[in-house]
C-alpha cells in the first residue's frame, strides 16, 4: 500500500493520508507549535496477532504535552486507544508498525501565541523500521549542542518545535562519523540522547539522570527502571550524571519507543566496558522484545492487541470518509 492510501484519524472520522492537507501558513508548521507521541505495535507472527506498548500511557503523557500548549485533544486517552486499535484494523497492518499522534495549532495565519488558535489532531499509523541495529552497539559523542532547559522550552514534553535541538545534535554526531549524539544541561550533567533517555551501569548499580535533568518522562525509561529492579534485582539510582563518568562506565544504553534498548558501545571515540554489548543491556533487550511482542504472560497487562475479539469489540465502530 502507498503512504497516501493509508487510513488515518483526523476531524472525527478515517480518511486517506493523501487527502489529509495542511496549508503553508499553519501556525504548528511556522511557530512548532504542536505535540505528539512516538507509539510502537510489535507483530507476532506466531500469534498473528498486533500487540500496542502501554498504548494508554502515550495518549495520557500526550494529554499532558497539549496542556502545555493550550490544545484540547478531541477525545479521551480512552478513546483515542480506539481510534488507534480500528486504524490497525482499517488498514489491516499485521507488521511492527509507528503510530504518530499530533497535536497542533491549525490556523493559517501570521502571529507567535498560543491563545485563540484552532487545534487539529490526528493519528498516522505506518510500517515500522528500527532506528539502529540494536545487536551492533551505538557508537556515541557528547554533542557541542546543549539539552533546551525546562524554563526556555521543556524537554519534558514532546513539543514538535523544541526537537530542532535532537535534530541539529543528531546530524553533527553523524557528520562526525557517530551512529548518536548525547546532550548535556545547561549547568553539564548529562541529559539524554537525541531521542532516547540515558542509563549507565556502574559498580553493580544501573544510574540514570532525574526527570528534572532536562530529559523527556519516558515511557520506555520507566519499563526499564522495573525490569532492572524486579527482573534483573538491580539497585536502579536516578541522579545527576557528571560527563566523565559515562568514560568510566561498565555499561551505557539508551532507550526510548523507536529504539527499544540501544547499547552504547563507545563515546567520544572510548570503548565502553569491553566495548561489546554488556550483560545488562543484553538481557533488557531479550526481556523487552519478549514482552513488548506478547511473549511474557506476566506483562500481558502493559499490552494491547489490534486483532482479538476483545480488541473489535472494544473499537467501536466508526464511519470511514469516502475517498
């Protein structure tokens, strides 16, 4: 199927991504006045069977995102799992897929505010491919650029405008010869990747920074946090982490919705550990992948699945735009 003829949530009803415009002059697109979620479904073939991770957490961290912006999301975190279930279903994407939610400003005019401005929304669901090669290890420098602080524009939030900064640190790791970058604070703690929250694993203890370090609430960070603690026995640390540190780590991964558990082999050019993927990061890939495709009973409550009678029956049905 091309992109264009995918079924997407806009304006209450299911309708062809390439009949879905904005114009020129929309106010997200001039000022980054928007927000969304990065939603991951993982496909089981043996299942036949499209699990969504902790679906309802991204609409509700989204929910918060927009308060922020002063836009009102057209349903409720409930409901917009829904929405998300019956486009797996319309489009019939049985495939690890990449679900986009955004929010935005909409009007199409000239002015930086966000009081009395049209919202829109939408959901995007496409056929996922991996950021990186988790089985390789991430080679990773301290970028020049640092982490936009929370009184300027809060990371914490997913705001559209605010990922120039991932953007501008990403290309210059890879212009440099790395896979990413990692960014620090203002004050030279370290806050996270590009796109993905920061662990380090030092004298038997996991370390990674607080909220309050310019870092995004992670979704995939707090599921790590559990497994290091409940599966793995690990005494997990949130802390401010000084940049020499991360030299003198016995292990590094970063994490996030499209990149899974990413270990980080190497950064700025010093091997990390052995230089390979290290044991822990090795075992929360296998958990990770085993839970977020519905392999682990024990986290079954952390899914939701496209394609069960329970799934059609709790997607209500709705009206599909004509083409």
């Amino acid at each position: 199927m091309q992109l264009e003829d995918y079924r997407i949530y806009r304006g209450g009803a299911y309708v062809r991504y390439g009949d879905a415009k904005v114009g020129l002059l929309t106010h997200g697109l001039n000022y980054g006045t928007g927000c969304f979620e990065g939603i991951r479904g993982y496909w089981n073939a043996d299942r036949k069977q499209l699990y969504f991770f902790r679906l309802l957490e991204h609409f509700q961290r989204l929910e918060q995102s927009a308060k922020l912006l002063l836009i009102t999301l057209p349903a409720t975190s409930a409901e917009l799992c829904e929405h998300t279930v019956q486009l797996a279903r319309l489009n019939d994407l049985r495939q690890d897929v990449y679900v986009r939610p955004l929010a935005f400003k909409a009007a199409e005019e000239v002015g930086v505010r966000l009081h009395n401005v049209r919202d829109d929304f939408a959901i995007i669901m496409v056929p996922h491919k991996s950021y990186f090669d988790g089985m390789q290890g991430l080679r990773t420098c301290i970028s020049s650029w640092k982490r936009v602080d929370d009184n300027a524009a809060p990371a914490r939030a997913k705001l559209t405008g605010i990922y120039v900064n991932s953007a501008i640190a990403k290309t210059e790791a890879v212009s440099n010869g790395f896979d990413e970058a990692i960014l620090l604070t203002n004050d030279g703690h370290v806050a996270e990747g590009s796109a993905e929250n920061l662990f380090m694993v030092r004298h038997g203890a996991v370390i990674t920074p607080p909220v309050t370090d310019a870092i995004l609430e992670g979704i995939t960070r707090s599921t790590l946090i559990h497994l290091c603690r409940v599966e793995l026995g690990m005494q997990v640390i949130e802390r401010s982490v000084d940049r020499s540190e991360l030299y003198g780590a016995d292990e590094i991964f970063l994490s996030g919705t499209a990149v899974g558990v990413g270990p980080v082999i190497e950064v700025d050019r010093r091997p990390i550990g052995s230089g390979k993927i290290g044991k822990v990061a090795g075992a929360l890939q296998r958990l990770y992948d085993e839970i977020t495709r519905g392999d682990e009973p024990r986290y079954r409550h952390w899914l939701t699945p496209a394609f069960s009678a329970e799934a059609a029956a709790a997607a209500a049905p709705q009206k599909v735009a004509a083409s």
